[in-house]
C-alpha cells in the first residue's frame, strides 16, 4: 500500500530543520576558527567539571558536597565568563538555533508519528467481560482520586482491587478463569507488564490506564497520560494494535527495563518520594572506590 504524501506544512518544517543543523555547523565552525578561547576554554570545563561531577555522585557525605559544588562552581563560571565576553550574541544566535531547529523538526516528525499510530491501530471488539485491575498506592493513590472503581461500575466493568500481599499475576490468571475477555490494568509500567504477559498468553486484548507516576508504557501507546478516566472508553468502541513484549531473566516488561546502576536505585522503597535524595545516597555505595563488582553478565544471541 502506498503511503501518504506529507502536506506542505511538515515539508517546509522539515527544510527548515536541515537548514537549521546545516547552520548551525557553520555557526560553530566560524565561532571555533574565529575565536577559539571560548572553545578552549568550554573543553577545559569539561575535562575538569566531568571528574568532579564523579567525584560528587560517587563519594559519600562530605566528600560528595565538596565535589558537587566544585564542579558546579567550575561549569557556572566557565558559562559566566563565556555569556559576558564579546561572544554573548554568538552564544544567543547559537541557543536561538538550536531552538528553532529542534521546533522545527518536531513539528516536521510529528505528521509521521501520527501517520505511523493512523497505520498501525485497527477497530477493536467491544469487552463483554471487560476486567480492570488496580494498583491502589500507585501514582500517589490515582485509583481513589479518580474513583476508578466507580467508573468501572458505571461503564460494566468489573474491578479488582490489588490488597497488600496480593499476587497480581495470580489475580489476572483468576479472571481469565472467571471468562474475562479483555483485560486491563491501573498501575506502573511493572504492574502493566505483569497483567500483559498474562493477557499475550491468553491472547486476550489488554488495556494500559495510566494510574502510574511515569507511565512511559502509555506514552509509548499515544495513551493520553492526564485522562486516566478516559482510557477506560478502550473496554467499548475502541482502536486495537499490536506491539511487542519482550523478557529479562524470564520477566516481560513492555517498554523499557533498567539494568545495573539506575536498576538499584530504582528498586528502592525510597525513590518513588524522594528520588534525588534516594539517588545521592545510594550512588556512592554502587560507584565509589569501595564499590563491589556489578555482577551484571548478559548473554547475547551469539554466545
């Protein structure tokens, strides 16, 4: 099947992003030959702020605070210096660029990935036994405060409420049993994952509600992420597509999975209410000099 011709708006979007890239290499060739001390110097910023941003992430209390402000004290005057000599308008004509190129191709790339999303989606059967399950805690409790229990009521969908100690893939495989023809999940991309395997196994359809903190799972499937309610319209008249599942030491996740470093941080209790705090202390037990091994191996198809 051929494929449609982009309109005149994304073409001109589109030009105006190459020529904006190709100007911008012009921009940094001439600033470069012209006046090479910012560069110079921008290359020193790098060479010493990048070891004392690691110093910082990776050494505990004190040591960390010393090296974080350094850096931050490098970076900061390297940017004052540069933004108050006489290539301030340089830099302002640089950033200007940058920003329309960057606009420009988003705009040109957005007619494609709603071409793309257009192609891809096919009319679904409305559920007969639609099921939704719910993750209370997550997104901060988005479940009670968009009282999805009662919107499932009112559209004949049938909610199952996650309780402490629940096994959620066990709860999915007993509504399958019960004749669920579609299934569903309110929760984080974890959650989603559980309740998807279960669904691919079954080749049952699955609805993604986006009552996570990220929801990245959502935003992949074009799901409007602030119109948790709304996603519940999939279990009637609604578009179907499919997509791929994938696995890690035999668990499926459906968008991304962490491994190493961000992994540990991740799988803190902490991190969901304090991330940056729950990173600072966590990193220098993982990178600083007394750091054990990762331990990560991974098997490609090769061997």
């Amino acid at each position: 099947m051929a494929s449609e011709s982009p309109p005149v708006r994304a073409r001109v979007a589109a030009t105006v992003a190459l020529i904006g890239y190709l100007t911008l290499a012009i921009e940094l060739l001439v600033s470069v030959v012209d006046k090479p001390w910012p560069g110079l110097l921008a290359l020193v910023a790098v060479g010493v702020g990048v070891p004392l941003t690691w110093i910082g992430a990776t050494r505990p209390r004190w040591r960390g605070w010393i090296g974080a402000l350094a850096a931050l004290g490098v970076v900061g005057g390297v940017v004052a210096l540069v933004a108050s000599g006489p290539s301030a308008i340089e830099l302002v004509v640089v950033v200007a660029t940058i920003a329309i190129t960057s606009a420009a191709g988003m705009w040109a790339l957005a007619w494609e990935i709603r071409s793309a999303v257009a192609r891809r989606w096919s009319p679904a059967t409305r559920a007969r036994h639609g099921v939704l399950l719910m993750n209370a805690k997550s997104g901060g409790g988005k479940v009670e405060r968009f009282d999805l229990q009662g919107e499932c009521a009112r559209r004949g969908i049938e909610p199952v409420l996650l309780a402490p100690g629940d096994d959620l893939r066990a709860l999915a495989e007993d509504a399958v049993a019960r004749g669920a023809d579609v299934l569903g999940m309110a929760g984080g991309d974890g959650s989603q994952a559980v309740v998807a395997a279960v669904a691919a196994a079954h080749d049952l359809p699955f609805v993604c509600v986006p009552a996570g903190t990220r929801n990245h799972f959502a935003l992949d499937l074009g799901v409007d992420r602030d119109d948790v309610v709304g996603s519940l319209d999939a279990y009637g008249d609604a578009r179907q597509a499919r997509i791929d599942l994938a696995e890690v030491n035999g668990r499926v996740f459906v968008n991304n999975v962490s491994l190493g470093v961000y992994a540990h941080i991740v799988a803190s209790d902490e991190y969901r209410d304090a991330k940056l705090r729950t990173a600072a202390k966590i990193l220098p037990t993982l990178l600083g000099p007394d750091a054990p091994p990762s331990g990560l191996l991974v098997h490609m198809p090769g061997g």
